[in-house]
C-alpha cells in the first residue's frame, strides 16, 4: 500500500510540475500516469479541479476538446450591445 501511494504522489506531482511549465496537459497524458484505480473517484475529481484552478489547459487529444470541467456548467454571458 505505501508504496502504490507514493507512486501515485510522485506521478501527481511530476503532473502539476509539467501542466504547469507548458500550461496544459491532455487526459490522456493524466490517465497514463494514473491509471484506473490509482485514485479513488474523490482524488482524481480534485487532481482535475486543482489543475484548472492552477490554469492548466487539459485538453482531449482525440478531441482537441478543452475540459473545462466546472466553468462547463455555467453557460457565457450574453454580449451587451
């Protein structure tokens, strides 16, 4: 067990290191390095929130989609005129 959480910390970090450095990462770079059940849902659900907190793009590669995660929910204001 100790040694799956330090792995999972170290991949963690070595994440935020580098979304912040080049401002953005892919899921598929983050689901790499932490593969199903590395994170319970509550950790992978905080990893995601504080990386866009921390303003790093993460972006779909299939896609090219931009995970907007929690800005999703709240459509943009109209322009006023």
């Amino acid at each position: 067990m100790e040694n799956r959480i330090g792995k999972s910390y170290t991949a963690r970090k070595a994440l935020f290191a580098r979304g912040l450095r080049d401002g953005r990462l892919t899921v598929q770079e983050i689901e790499e390095a932490l593969p199903a059940g590395t994170l319970t849902a509550a950790e992978r659900w905080l990893l995601y929130y504080s990386l866009r907190a921390a303003q790093v793009e993460i972006i779909d590669e299939v896609t090219g989609q931009v995970d907007h995660g929690f800005m999703a929910e709240h459509p943009a204001m109209p322009a006023e005129h």
